[in-house]
C-alpha cells in the first residue's frame, strides 16, 4: 500500500520513528542499520512495507531498499514473520546477513536470539542460491570493522546475548555494542578486540 513515505524525522528511537508528512506523523518500525543511517530533523525517504493483521497494522521502514528486499525475502519463510525479520537485520549488516546465507553459515543465522536450529536452516536453504545469484553480500573473508566478518558477526553476537541476560534492552544493547567496536576500529586496530573487553566497554556506555 506504501512504497515508501517522505517527511521530516520528527522522532527517532532505535525500534521505531515518527515521520512528519505535512502535519500528519507515521510511526514506523526500523532496524538498528537503519536507526544508525537517520539523523533527526533531517528529510528522509523510507521505504515502507505495511504489514496488515486482524488487529493490527504496522508500517516497517528502510532507509535502504536493499535492506527491504532482504526483509520481505526473510518474510517468505515460513516461520519468519515480521518481527524476527527486523530483529535478524538488526542484529547484522544487510551485506553481512546476505554474505551468512550465501554461504550456507547456518550456524552465525542461528545466533540471531530468536532464530531456532531449524528456523536458520531454513532461511539458509531458501534463500542461498537466490542472494548468490543477486550478488553484493559480503563473504567470510572479508572484513566489517576491521574484523573478518564471521568473528565480527560471533563476537556481536555473543556480547548482545550477555548484555541482554544481564537484562539491558536489546535495543540498547546493540547501539552499545556498534559504539564499541566502532570505536575500537578507530583508535585500536591492531589490537585484537576480546569478548569479555566488549561486554565491558557496552556496559559503560549502555
């Protein structure tokens, strides 16, 4: 119904924002990729997709359209729906998420919280030789924040799963974790970044 939805960011929360469009506001869910790419009071075009229940409608939105078409691939899987969709593509980098399925890395799917054995096996089979055939996901040997991609995809992992144990927010958790590795690459990159050295640093800054 909404391709996409063009107005003033008028609030900006890391599971949601409020899109100003001559006087009218529309809330709308989002990923944490696209919470980092929104800077408030600036005009944004989100690209939308409305998801309608018996008891509820709700707008999710992208700041990328890559990133939506990775959404609605994960919503043709059975057993993803639409919030466990948006909670795989917080959890990783559009490229990063599409590089682990199209190896066949069911395993760093699996870490996502939420995503069963079964549910990531799933995703990795149906969708592999699609995203492989598409091209732009990022390999395993490629690096994201000067980390190889598969350890930065387990070393977030593990630190959000330990963060939110502690019982922080997920949300919270993860912008926590993206300062500290981003920072990390800044000012340490020839210094291997630990586990327990992350977990730390978020729980100063979370």
């Amino acid at each position: 119904m909404y391709a996409y939805i063009k107005g003033v960011l008028a609030h900006k929360d890391p599971t949601y924002v409020v899109i100003d469009v001559q006087g009218v506001g529309y809330e709308i869910r989002i990923s944490l990729n696209t919470y980092e790419a929104l800077e408030k009071e600036t005009t944004y075009k989100l690209h939308t997709y409305l998801h309608v229940k018996e008891d509820a409608q709700t707008l999710f939105g992208f700041a990328q359209p890559a990133e939506k078409k990775l959404f609605l691939d994960l919503l043709s899987i059975s057993g993803v729906g639409p919030s466990l969709a948006l909670t795989l593509l917080s959890s990783m980098q559009v490229n990063e998420l599409k590089g682990a399925i199209a190896n066949e890395d069911a395993k760093t799917v699996q870490r996502v919280k939420g995503i069963g054995a079964k549910t990531a096996q799933r995703i990795v089979l149906e969708l592999a030789d699609k995203i492989r055939k598409e091209g732009g996901a990022t390999s395993s040997s490629e690096k994201v924040h000067g980390l190889p991609a598969t350890a930065y995809n387990t070393l977030r992992g593990e630190a959000l799963s330990a963060l939110t144990t502690l019982g922080f927010t997920r949300a919270a958790a993860e912008k926590s974790i993206n300062k500290v590795i981003a920072d990390w690459q800044k000012s340490k990159q020839n210094e291997e970044l630990r586990l327990e050295e992350v977990i730390k640093l978020a729980l100063k800054t979370t």
